[in-house]
C-alpha cells in the first residue's frame, strides 16, 4: 500500500509569515488540477457559531459515540451528528452537549479560493490547510524521481501534527511526499530535503505518516 509521508519545513507564530511560507512551497508544485481542503476543530459553541457566520458554506459535524445510534436510521441522526452547513446549524444550545469539539470541513477548492478568508478565521483552534494534486518533479542531477499521487503541501494552525493531538503556540507547513521504506531507511526523505532548500527551508523534525 502507498501512502504518504509529511515532514515539517517551517514553524512560526506569525500567521501571515506561514501561509505566505506554505503558498511559496505549493507553487513549486502547483498546476492547472491542483485544489486545496481545509479543516479545524472547534472546540466552543461560540467558536462554531463564529466559523458558521465567516465561512458558512462548509460542514459542521459533532461528536458522537459508534453505540449511540447503532441501528438508527442516518435520517433520524440529530443534525449535527449527520453534518450540515452553516445556515443549518441548531440554534437551541443543549443540541452542542456532548458534541464538542465540532469538526469543520471544506474541500475540492480552487487554489487561491479560500486561504486568506480560512486563515482569518481559524481564531485559536486547530486545523489546516491542504494543497493537493500538486506535482513534484524529477530532479535527474540527483537521481530523484518526482509525482503527483502524494504531492501535497499542508499548513497546521496552532499544531504540530496532523492529528491535531496536542495544540501548540505556532504554526508549521508540511511537505508530503510517498513513503518507500527499505530497511527501515526512508527512501523519499532526500527528495523531501530537496524540495525544502528549493524555497530556501530545511527540514526541521521527523516525517509524520498521514
């Protein structure tokens, strides 16, 4: 199975400073199919109704337990456990108990749609960026062969990984590229090293699987 592997290029507290460093990365890749989805995790009932009012055309999905609703029709979920959009969303306070943090989504954008807006509004929750179909290419003098099946650029707010695990003063931008392991030697990590120095990074921690 292929799957990719994502390693930190930069970290910085200053919001604008990151995405202008991940846009710089991604137009390396970029081409005519490439899209982005962004994500985040609200954690408050004010940060949900918040995101609802700045980006109202994604989806909001809450919390919920595999048993709760064993046998029951998706039609008959609560609404914020099915997902809905913003204009949707319950406005009685109860129906959030039990639900936070609430999963926000939107995906298959344009490039250029929705960083600006999505950064402004991320506030102090967790999420991120990603710029996909991108297209990495060879780099014969190295022997490095490029792709596009795992090309992706990804920028995390107020984390550190992707699994959004631990929250953290700064934001960082990740590059992906395919994880081939040979004797527990990660082929890809010197192409990851090449793509970095091409905009003037380095590689500052260990790859995260993702």
């Amino acid at each position: 199975m292929s799957i990719d592997i994502a390693y930190p290029v930069f970290s910085t507290p200053d919001l604008a400073v990151a995405l202008s460093t991940a846009r710089r990365l991604m137009e390396f890749g970029r081409y005519e199919e490439s899209k982005i989805d962004v994500f985040a995790e609200l954690c408050s009932l004010t940060e949900v109704r918040r995101m609802a009012r700045e980006l109202p055309q994604g989806r909001f999905s809450g919390q919920w337990d595999d048993k709760e609703f064993d046998g029951v029709p998706l039609k008959n979920w609560p609404p914020l456990v099915a997902g809905v959009l913003g204009p949707d969303l319950p406005t009685d306070p109860a129906a959030y108990e039990g639900r936070l943090p609430v999963e926000y989504e939107l995906g298959d954008l344009p490039v250029d749609s929705i960083e600006d807006v999505f950064a402004a509004a991320i506030g102090p929750n967790m999420g991120w960026i990603n710029w996909k179909w991108l297209y990495w290419p060879d780099v014969p003098e190295r022997n490095l062969h490029g792709e596009s099946t795992h090309a992706e650029v990804t920028l995390l707010f107020n984390t550190r990984t992707r699994d959004l695990d631990k929250p953290a003063d700064d934001h960082t931008v990740l590059v992906h590229v395919r994880n081939i392991s040979i004797g527990g030697r990660q082929m890809k990590e010197p192409y990851a090293h090449w793509l970095a120095e091409q905009t003037g990074l380095t590689i500052i921690g260990p790859g995260q699987p993702s």
